[in-house]
C-alpha cells in the first residue's frame, strides 16, 4: 500500500514578475484529512491552489501526488490525476440540467452510435446525491432553478465524483448564506469518509475550526505554520495570519 501522502509540496516558490506570491511553502495532505489555507488577501492562497491544479507552474519546488513528482502544464492533466477542484464561483451549464452537468465532457454513451446514455448518467446523479446527502428537486432539474447552496452542492458532488486523489476548495462558501455554508460544511466533512484528501482555503476562521484537521498560515507568501487544528484556537491562528501579537485581555 502507498502511505505517501496524496499531496506533498515541497519548498515552493512562485513569482510573478517582481511579485513574489509564494515562498517556500512545505505541506502534506493524506487521504482523509482536511487542510485549511488561511491568510490576509494577497497571502498567496489561490496562486498555491493554481499550482497544484497545474494553472500556474511553480518557479521552483516539487509537487509530489502518493509520492510520485509531478510537473502539470494545465489543469487537464491534474484531473488526469484525480485532483479536482471548487471555486467559490461556480463553474456549471446553468442551461443544462443536474446530471449534464455531472458529466460535462465526460458524459456516458451507450450504442454503437454513442448515443448519450441519459437513464445511466441520472441514476448515478441520483445515488451520488443520496450519498452525500444532497437536497435537489431532481437530477432533470436545470441548474438555474437550483438555489446557490444547491448549486454549490452540485459543484462539491461532481468535484467528489471524479476526485480520485484530492479536492481543492479555494472559498467553497464565500457566496453561501448561512444555512446554505452549513450544508456544504456538511457535505465537505463527509468526504474525508470517501478517503479524499482535501486542502480548503476559507476565510472564515469559524469554518476552518469546524472542518479541518491541521490549518496552514501564509503572510505575503511566507509560510508562518501549521498547526493541529485541535492543539490551537483562534487567537494563536489571528496573531499568525497578521504578524501581530494577540491581546491578553
Ligand atoms: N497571475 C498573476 N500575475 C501577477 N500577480 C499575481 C497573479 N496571481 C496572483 N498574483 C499576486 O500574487 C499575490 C497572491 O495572490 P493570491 O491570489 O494567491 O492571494 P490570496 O491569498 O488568494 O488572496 P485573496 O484572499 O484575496 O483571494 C498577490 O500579490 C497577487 O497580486
Ligand atoms: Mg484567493
């Protein structure tokens, strides 16, 4: 069995020009775990999930995938590899329904003729949102009708179902109200059950508290810590992300 983890990076630098967005960061994720990036805005947050997807290449470092190295040019080849991700502005064919969506790209075919295997592609809609317990009116429902949690839900379901290896989530419920981010919390905890690993950036400290098992801190690129997220608290994890002491009051 391989018990490398599902995501090393290792001394990661990137620069944009002048800019440097990411400097030397060092971070595992294993299956099962939840990984939380915190950080001001500008911390280099969504440039170290760009470089895992292969959207950005990383000036220099290594990014190991169950230990084998990896060098993605786009995001194709790290789906290739399992790697899904979610933005926080979601990326689905409003005009197509639930279970189109699912399958975008990749959708089933049946036949000789590969005529679209609509009855396979809803079934299987059906049994994943079951699965992870996800409320829609019906897999035919199209994607406009759907609420944003809904629609998020949606998006959570089909990064779940091709991830093999790892789901990144850069803000997955920065446009949730609160009912709707404590059902995608919900979904999100329950992947760790399907043995997935997953690196989440968020900005609520509440939800990384919630969700996540050890939280990584950047400050302008650096990487300041990581902390179990059971052996801190919000003060410590507050003083990290703005280089300021917390006050004992
Ligand atoms: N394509 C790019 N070209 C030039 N600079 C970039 C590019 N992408 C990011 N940067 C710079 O890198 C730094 C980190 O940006 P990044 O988007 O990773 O921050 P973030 O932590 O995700 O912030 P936020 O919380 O606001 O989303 C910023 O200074 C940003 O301006
Ligand atoms: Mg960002």
């Amino acid at each position: 069995m391989n018990t490398a983890p599902a995501l090393s990076l290792r001394n990661i630098y990137k620069s944009f020009g002048g800019i440097v967005a990411v400097e030397d960061l060092s971070l595992d994720v294993k299956r099962g775990e939840i990984v939380a990036l915190v950080g001001d805005n500008g911390a280099g947050k969504s440039t170290v999930v760009k470089i895992i997807t292969g959207m950005y290449q990383p000036s220099s470092g290594e990014i190991r995938l169950a230990g084998e190295p990896v060098h993605f040019i786009d995001a194709s080849q790290s789906q290739s590899k399992g790697v899904q991700v979610v933005y926080q502005d979601l990326a689905l064919a409003e005009s197509q329904p639930v279970y189109m969506n699912l399958f975008l790209g990749r959708e089933k075919t049946k036949g000789w003729f590969g005529k679209l295997d609509r009855t396979g592609m809803i079934a299987e809609t059906e049994e994943l949102m079951r699965e992870l317990n996800v409320r829609i009116p019906s897999p035919k429902s199209t994607i406009r009708k759907l609420s944003g949690g809904q629609r998020q839900a949606v998006a959570i379901a089909r990064a779940t179902h091709w991830a093999t290896n790892l789901v990144l989530m850069d803000e997955p419920t920065a446009a949730l109200g609160v009912t709707e981010t404590s059902k995608a919390e919900d979904i999100i905890s329950g992947l760790k059950a399907r043995d997935l690993a997953i690196l989440i950036v968020s900005h609520s400290l509440d939800q990384v508290f919630r969700l996540s098992d050890q939280i990584c801190v950047l400050r302008r690129g650096k990487q300041i810590g990581v902390r179990q997220t059971k052996q801190t608290d919000k003060n410590e994890i507050v003083s990290m992300i703005t280089g300021l002491h917390a006050s004992s009051r």
